[in-house]
C-alpha cells in the first residue's frame, strides 16, 4: 500500500503540474496567477502582513492593520488560522534562513502562488483519491474521479481569486472519509479530526461543508452501501458526540474568529432573490463549474444507478445541480446574504464521486447503453447550443464537443475490447480535465479575468508599488522613525496601500471589520472615504481634527491635489509627482481628558460638534462625574443662498438636467478666519441601477449603485470644504433626494487650545512587545482619563500599576480608561476574544476526543 501511495502521490503532483501549464507558462512571462481584484489587494497583502507577524512573534494584534485590530479574528475568514499558511510560511521561512529567497513582500507571494497552487492541487488529488479508493476499492477509478475533483474549474477561479477558498477542497473528502469510518466501522476518530480541521481552518466554508455532510449522510440513510453498517441511531449517538467534540477542538479558532464575523457591521442584504434561475451555461461556458462529458454519459448510462455507490453520489450531484440553479441556495449558502456560488466545489466532489463510480463498474456495462447514453448526451449539448446560440466554432465551445466525441468514442472502445479499452476511457478522462482547465486558464481568467495584467512590471509599478512612492516613505521614516505615527495616503482604489508599502496608515480593505471603526466612519463622524463601499474604510475626509486626534502627522498626496491637503498641514518633502505634509497640531499619542461627554446628548449634533466634543475631552456611551454640555456649532445654510444650477431643486428632490449640475451655497456673511466649512446633507439616488460621482467643489467621491451588493446604505453626507465664496454640489444628469442641508464654519480654535495644553503636559513612554503596549505616563494634570488612538474591541485587558482595571469605548470606537494621580504604570495586553476560556475548551476537548477514540476502536484494529 505505501508503494501505491508513492505512486499515486507522484501521479497527482504529475497532473497538478499539468493542470498549471499555461500559468507556469505565463510566470516565465513575468505574469501571475493571482487576481487583479481581491488577489493583489487582499489576499497577497494579507500573506504578507501575518507572515511579517509571525516573524515578530505577534500573532494576534497588528497596529497596522487599517488604524490597528485583532488579525487573529479579523483575518480569520482568510489565512490567520488556516494550517496551510502556516505550513506554507513555515516553508518560506526556512527558504530565507537559506537564502533561496529574499523579502516575502506582495510581489513575492504573486510570485509564488502558481507553485503553492501546484502543491495544493497535489494533496487535494491525493487525499479525494485515497477516499474515493477506500469507496470504491479500485485504486485508477479512485484517482480519476481525484482528478475531475481537484482538476475543475472552480479549484482554479477560486485559486486565481480567493485562494484560501480552495483550502476546503482538501477538508471535504476528509469528512466524507470519516463519515463512512463511523457509518461502515463505528469508529469516530477521522470524523472528529476532519470536523476539527475544517472549524479550525475556515468557519464559513465549515459551515457549506458541514450542510453537504448532513445532506450526505442522510443519502447513506436511504442508500445503504454495505450491510455491516451501523444503525441510525447508533450513528446519530457517534455523529453528535463526536461533532461536539470536532467543535470543542476547534474552539481556540472557531469561536475568537466567528466573534470577529458577528462583530462586523455591513448591512442586510434586501433585494429580491430568484427561486431558479437557468441561465448559466454549466457544459459550454460558466464561470464556475463545466460538467464533464463523463459524468453526464454515465448519468444516461441507465444500468449504473443498480448499484448503490454511482445511485449515491449520482442522486447528490444532481440536488447540486438544482442547487447551482438557485440564487436562492446560492444565498442560503452565503449565510442567507447576497446569492454567492461558492459551494460549488461539492458539486465537483459528488460528480467526481459519480464518474469514479461509473469507471469502477464500466465493464459491467453492454455497448447499446454506451449508445443510448452517446445519442441523449449529444441531444443535451445540441440543446445547450441552440437555447444558448453558441458559436462552436470558438475555441473553447469547438474544445468541449471535440472532447465529447473523444469519450464517446473511448467508452465505446472500452465495452467492446475491455481491456485494451479502459487505459483509453482512462487517458481521455484525464486530457478532458487537464485541457479544460488550460482553457478555462487562458481565455475566462487570463483574458476574460484580466491576470495578464497581475504583472512584475504592473506590481512594481506606480499603480501599485512604485520606486517614487517607496522612495518617499522611506525617506519620510528615516526622518521621523515614530513607530506609531500615521500616514494619510492610499495609492488609488487600494485601501491596504499602508501596508503594501510598510506604514501605518487610515485605511484598510478586508470582509471583516472591527463594527466599532465602521459605525465611527458612516454614522458618527460621517467621514467620506472617496469611495462609497462595504468592507473598507480609508482617509479621514481631509478634516484636520480627526487627524490630530487619531496620532495623524502625516499627509502624502499628488501635486494635483494640494486643495485637499487638511487645514494646519504644512509641507516638508516631495518627489517629482508626490509631496509629504506634516500636521502642526497633532496631539499625543496618549491624551489625558478632564471633561466627559455622554454619547446620548451628542445623538443629534453635527460632526463638527462631536469633533469638537473629542478635542475638549472625552465621549463615553456612560458619561461621569465632570459632564458637560455638548459645544455649539451654528448651522449657516439659513444664513446663506441656495440656488440650483442647471437642475430644479424643489421640497428636497434635485432634478440635475445636465452633467454637472447641481447646488451652489453661498454664505452671506462668512468670517474673515482661516479654516473650513463643513457642509452636510442627506443624498439619494432615485435611479434603480446607477452609481455616480459627486463633486464638492475640488473633492470627488463615488457612490454605489442602489442595487450594489457593496452599498453601505448610509446616505447622511459631511464634507469638508477649505473656505470659499460659494460651495458647489455637483451631481451626474438624474434624480436626486438632496435634503437635511446645514453648513457649519470650522476655525479651529478648539484644536488650537487641545494642542496648546498638551504642550504642557508630560510625554508618556511607550513601547510595544509581542502582543503588550506599555505605557508609563506621569499624570501631572490629574486629569480622570486617559485616550489612546487604539480602536476599541473585545479581548484588550489593561492593568494600571499592578491592578487590573476596566476599558471603556471612547470617543466612539477607541480606548479609553480612568486614570491614576501621578504615577501610571499602564499594560494593555490583547488577546483574541474568549482566547483564554476556548484555548481551555480545545485542550479538555482533544484529551476528551482521544478517549473516546480509543474506546471506540474496534477490537483487532
């Protein structure tokens, strides 16, 4: 058996290498198999950043993730937990420490991940052949139906896009594997493993995986494969039991991470979803998965479904097959959201299954059924051609039907001269899957999906990591080497440009988010990003108390856009299209507050109001002992004239004629002060389907479409407006609700007293190790609390000189504690949240695991 192991493991490197062959073409070229979209903005990015974690020894909180959170649970849903990132770093690790390779930057994860895509195909087709084998007990059938299984379209979009997607493809067939060890040996160990790895690894692909295991084992139910089997009961007793303690093990991942999911704010998905929907083409031309010829001629080869295994996997396939026809399941699948097909990957597993099935049995099968299953299947792609009007004579559409024919051709070979027949059915089986794949490679990723772009001179370039860019913040770093301090710029729409680069900065994409820092952004500070969307935030809006506030010193942009640079920033360095701008009114890092605010009597003030609020003191959602009356602002929209300009402006809705147009506000009687005006409205777009761009004098920002699955659904706007004669809100052609309008004048003079008396105050020391900030501050002010430009979230303990004490929300979504007079010998250590208790529930789970594992073996095993 290990000889055939040996064999079987070289044979599935052997067709991974294969399956790759365009891109290792392509990677010769200078191009890689990454995405253009979530590929070179997140998932490289983030490789990089927990690698660079890992190195240091912090494997929990980076302080550079976005304005800082907890990657462990925040970076969960991609690799922070995943087994193999971990094993792939530890890998890279030891290339470095033999100097085969260099720094593990995003450009080198580009790099490498047609060759750690190679080494996940292997195990995914080894480990789905070793199950397959153990169903089916033939070891070829087994290993071809691995093959359609790791070889299949989705495995390489999901690769190409999301890669730590495909990482389910490994667990899969491992559940399935301990499944049928309880069903068929009444032993649990595989199934507690598997469940383990697969909560552990990823909890929302556990989640579609664990629904296809109930799905499959209530297939068992009905289709009983051998008569040794246990009965129901007994198996509900061991799936149950040994389910709880897969989860138990898990716990140390599952519950910080899935507490980082429930703590992430985006808003319901509302708009109407389909019960089917039969468009997608799933022979010629999807996205996500291409049937195989195979399967299908055995799905019309009628005498198979007499035995129990090809009836089993076959029946599944086809409930799958609805499934991927309903946006309904897709969304279902999606944890009831937007409709999202990524569990197609079963379907793969279960039509895989189905074909291993069918070749294992395919000398049992006459030549008249073969022609029977040829006429209907070449009926079903006549069919698919015409409801489609497909052009066969395209490349990829002449490909398929000419590999129709050849299994045709091969399955009528093999029924009438078995033995020299099934190498033939074998290799044709194998050049479908790997020519396939080359195709899907080529013209639907690489053309259609614009990876030819996803380049060494593209990734090296000044769209995405430019010499000019990098040359700037490095010198910037050497001159101010604050370890802490933030940089407001983003590189175009890439929202991780801090950490691409290697600075701390204001922004940040991923698909979980700390709530607190969200809510802080669209509701209460109201602060633009430049670009409406889900799952990010970026920049402070240009609005100079913020960045004093949140340690901003800050402020990197092009020469074309100096109108934007933030009030009190004054220039110190540029390059040939850059320049760098220094905050002259940049708080402390840690800030003492002698006025409290409570958040309920600021609900209905302004932004600048808040703002303001943060800069005299404190905001808790408690309030304490020194509360004062929210600071006024006075609202000048009555104070000023509003006209429409090329639109008609009426009860609240903006008809905008032209390109253009819009409303112009004019103050009557401004001050002579510098400064900025704040102006704020509430703005909908009354078309159904259409994004558009507004314009506020020289800043422009995007708005999603009404129909946009990344639509925040936050309309109240705050822009802030250097001082001008008149403010302009300019809109695309359309209809518009433009309504709440006020106008506030910002002068600063809060700011300038909040930085006047931290001049006064005593610096803190600070430094940070591991997961622990220390700081020691001398309290000379006794002032009762004390801020940091840390966010807010679950897992933060904090002790003040040896005593622990209790963290507040401050100002909205950072830290915030009680002070000590005089001496304060402050620790902040953050652990994932429930870290300590579920780490306890992991080690008692896995010992509780082994035990029953091994009263479980059955006797003589």
């Amino acid at each position: 058996m290990k000889k055939a192991n040996i064999i079987m493991f070289a044979a599935s490197v052997l067709i991974a290498v294969l399956a790759h062959v365009f891109f290792l073409k392509e990677w010769t070229a200078g191009r890689y198999m990454t995405g253009s979209g979530d590929g070179i903005a997140q998932m490289a990015v983030f490789k990089k950043l927990l690698f660079e974690q890992y190195m240091h020894g912090q494997l929990f909180y980076s302080y550079s993730f976005g304005l800082g959170g907890g990657v462990y649970s925040q970076l969960g849903y991609y690799f922070s937990t995943s087994f193999l990132f971990l094993c792939i770093s530890a890998v890279v690790c030891i290339l470095q420490l033999i100097h085969l390779t260099g720094q593990a930057d995003a450009l080198f994860w580009a790099q490498a991940s047609v060759f750690i895509s190679i080494a996940k195909l292997s195990f995914i087709i080894f480990t789905a052949a070793c199950v397959f084998r153990y169903l089916i007990k033939q070891q070829v059938p087994a290993f071809i139906g691995a093959v359609l299984y790791g070889v299949s379209i989705i495995f390489f979009r999901h690769e190409v896009y999301w890669d730590f997607f495909t990482d389910s493809m490994l667990w899969l067939p491992m559940l399935v594997y301990g499944t049928e060890k309880i069903i068929r040996e009444q032993t649990p160990a595989w199934f507690i493993f598997a469940c383990a790895l697969t909560l552990i690894n990823n909890f929302y692909f556990a989640y579609i995986n664990l629904i296809f295991i109930g799905i499959y084992i209530l297939f068992r139910w009905m289709i009983r494969l051998e008569e040794t089997e246990a009965g129901k009961l007994a198996q509900c007793r061991m799936f149950i039991l040994s389910g709880l303690l897969g989860f138990g093990i898990s716990a140390v991942s599952f519950i910080p991470v899935v507490y980082g999911y429930l703590n992430n704010l985006r808003p319901k998905y509302t708009q109407y979803i389909d019960w089917l929907d039969f468009s997608d083409n799933i022979l010629f031309s999807s996205r996500i998965i291409i049937l195989p010829a195979i399967f299908l001629l055995f799905l019309f080869t009628f005498p198979l479904y007499k035995y129990r295994l090809f009836r089993l996997f076959a029946g599944i396939s086809l409930v799958y097959i609805l499934f991927h026809f309903s946006p309904f399941a897709a969304s279902a699948f999606n944890g009831f959201s937007a409709p999202q097909n990524r569990f197609e990957y079963v379907l793969c597993f279960t039509v895989a299954g189905a074909a291993a099935a069918g070749l294992s049995k395919l000398s049992e099968v006459r030549l008249k059924d073969i022609l029977v299953s040829a006429v209907l299947a070449v009926l079903l792609y006549w069919n698919n051609v015409r409801r489609h009007s497909l052009d066969i004579t395209e490349p990829a559409n002449l490909s398929i039907i000419l590999l129709l024919a050849l299994t045709i051709a091969a399955l009528l070979a093999a029924t009438t001269a078995v033995k020299r027949g099934m190498p033939a059915v074998y290799a044709i089986v194998i050049l479908t899957a790997v020519l396939t794949a080359n195709t899907y490679e080529k013209y639907a990723l690489s053309e259609g999906g614009k990876l030819y772009t996803v380049s060494n001179a593209f990734l090296t370039g000044d769209d995405y990591k430019g010499s000019e860019q990098s040359g700037l913040i490095q010198r910037l770093q050497k001159k101010d080497p604050d370890p802490y301090a933030r940089v407001d710029w983003m590189n175009g729409v890439f929202n991780n440009t801090p950490i691409i680069y290697g600075f701390n900065g204001f922004s940040v994409y991923s698909s979980i988010l700390n709530r607190n820092l969200l809510s802080f952004y669209w509701n209460d500070l109201q602060i633009d990003m430049g670009r409406e969307s889900v799952s990010r935030y970026a920049t402070l809006g240009n609005r100079a108390n913020l960045y004093s506030l949140l340690y901003g010193k800050y402020y990197m942009t092009e020469k074309t856009n100096e109108a934007n640079v933030p009030y009190g920033f004054t220039k110190i360095m540029e390059s040939s299209r850059y320049a760098v701008y220094q905050n002259q009114y940049v708080l402390p890092f840690v800030r003492t507050a002698d006025h409290v605010y409570k958040e309920r009597n600021l609900e209905k003030a302004p932004a600048l109001v808040r703002e303001r609020a943060m800069l005299d003191g404190i905001i808790t959602e408690s309030g304490g002992d020194k509360m004062k009356q929210a600071p006024e602002a006075q609202n000048l929209i009555r104070d000023s004239n509003v006209t429409a300009e090329d639109a008609d402006y009426h009860d609240g809705i903006l008809t905008v004629n032209r390109d253009g147009g819009g409303l112009n506000i004019t103050p009557h009687s401004p001050s002579k002060t510098a400064g900025d005006y704040y102006v704020s409205f509430y703005l909908e777009n009354k078309a159904k389907d259409q994004g558009f761009t507004l314009k506020v004098n020289g800043y422009t920002t995007t708005r999603k479409s009404n129909k946009s699955i990344y639509k925040t659904g936050v309309n109240d706007l705050t822009i802030r407006v250097p001082k001008t004669k008149t403010i302009n809100i300019c809109l695309p052609k359309g209809t518009y609700q433009l309504d709440s309008l006020a106008l506030y004048e910002e002068n600063y003079q809060t700011l300038k007293r909040a930085y006047k008396k931290a001049e006064k105050e005593k610096q803190a020391d600070i430094s940070w190790r591991g997961n622990t900030l220390h700081i020691a501050y001398q309290n000379t002010a006794d002032a009762p609390y004390i801020m940091l430009p840390i966010p807010y979230e679950k897992g933060w303990e904090l002790t003040i000189n040896g005593k622990k004490e209790q963290i507040e929300k401050a100002d909205y979504a950072f830290i915030g504690f009680k002070a000590q007079k005089g001496k304060n010998d402050i620790e902040l250590t953050y652990y994932p949240p429930y870290f300590k208790p579920s780490s306890a529930v992991s080690v008692i789970s896995l010992v509780l695991a082994v035990i029953y594992a091994r009263r479980q073996k059955k006797p003589g095993s």
